[in-house]
C-alpha cells in the first residue's frame, strides 16, 4: 500500500466546475492530469490537495 499527495493549481472555469492542473513533481509525469471540482465545492480555492491510496 502507497500513498502519494498530488498538488493541483487553478486553471479556470467552466459552467459549473473549476478545473485545477496538476503540478508534478520536479522530472516526473503527471499521475492525474485535469481534475475539475465542482464549484459548490471548490468556491474560491486556487489550490487543491488530492491523496491517492494505492491498495497493492
């Protein structure tokens, strides 16, 4: 079992989400890419942290 955190950044907004990008580790691919995060939710945030607990 692993877990990793992945950051993502504010990338804009569409009609009823805010779509975040995934800053990846320095020389490393990114593992999610686009994330949208409906904006009920989101409101104002320009960041968001996401953990992804990988079951072996």
């Amino acid at each position: 079992m692993s877990k990793k955190i992945v950051m993502f950044e504010y990338e804009k907004e569409t009609k009823n989400s805010v779509r975040y990008k995934e800053i990846p580790d320095e020389g490393t691919a990114p593992i999610v890419g686009t994330l949208y995060i409906q904006k009920w939710f989101a409101g104002n945030s320009k960041t968001i942290e996401v953990t992804i607990d990988k079951k072996d």
